[in-house]
C-alpha cells in the first residue's frame, strides 16, 4: 500500500477521519470509512477502530440505530478547523475515495430491482431512474427465483448499457 503523509497517530486519525466524513452527503457504515482512511500504509484498524469510538464519544460523530455514521454539527466545525492539518496527497486521495463512493452509493439508488408474482406468474422489473423519475423500465416473465436473481445482477452492473442499447435498437 503506498503512503501519503499519514502519521500512523491517533489524533491523525481521528482528522482524516472527520474530514472523509465531511466529505460524503450522507450518512456512511464503518466499514465504507474504513475503506476511504485505510489508504495508508501507516494506517492501521485499530488505531481507526479507537479514534472513532473516541469521536462518538466525545459527540462529533454519531452512531444511528441503523449503526450508520454522521457528523454532528461540532463535527463539522471540528472537521473544517482541522483538514488543513492533513498531508495534502492524504487529503486528495482520501477525497478521491469519498467522492467515488458517493457516486457508487448514488448509481445504486438510481438501480432498482423487484421480482413480484401475479395471477401465477413470476415477473422480474427493473428500473434506471435518473434519481427522480425512471429512464428506462424492463418487465420480463421470468421462471424461476434464480433466473430473477441472474437478470438482477446482470441489470445492477449494465443498467446503463441496457438503456443505451435499447434505445439505439428503438432509434435507428
């Protein structure tokens, strides 16, 4: 793993830690953060591990009932009086990594996938929308769990492709 200025010390970690949080719209599981601080070679879990609990503690972050975290408003005080303290190839790749996620969890919202039975049939839906209004809906008669299943996974990774080609088919 390559280094980018991380100390490998707590008080360190705790501002990386505050500073991927600001850097996400909304609230993030342990382990996507880990993803996003874990970049360096100096950083290690358990000293992520502690510097998050210590966070929660003191009222920075807070732990949903959902176990999801988020920023309080002292937080994201803290957060802008102390990225600067960051290296600065820490805080880009870091917030690379924040932005990429993001949109990961964005493109995932716009994905949406059912399988639903009616008058005896099985029928798999799936639907790209453009986070508001759908793009692009697919119903096929399915037979089986596992074939909607198949059809889910494929629609997930090629939702857009899908679209693309199914109106280049429609349009020429």
């Amino acid at each position: 793993m390559p280094r980018y200025g991380f100390s490998g010390e707590k008080p360190d970690m705790k501002k990386l830690i505050l500073f991927a949080m600001k850097s996400l719209p909304d609230a993030i599981s342990e382990s996507e953060l880990s993803s996003i601080v874990l970049l360096d070679d100096n950083a290690n879990y358990f000293i992520f591990s502690e510097a998050l609990y210590e966070l929660c503690e003191g009222g920075h972050i807070l732990r949903g009932h959902d176990n999801r975290l988020t920023l309080t408003p002292e937080g994201h005080n803290l957060a802008y009086i102390v990225e600067h303290d960051i290296a600065a190839a820490l805080r880009r790749v870091a917030g690379e990594a924040a932005a990429a996620l993001s949109e990961q969890k964005k493109r995932a919202g716009c994905v949406l996938c059912r399988t639903e039975q009616m008058d005896g049939a099985l029928y798999f839906t799936g639907q790209l929308t453009d986070g508001d209004a759908p793009l692009f809906t697919l119903r096929l008669l399915v037979g089986s769990e596992e074939q909607s299943r198949l059809l889910e996974k494929t629609f997930r990774e090629k939702a857009e492709t899908l679209y693309q080609t199914n109106l280049d088919a429609l349009t020429t």
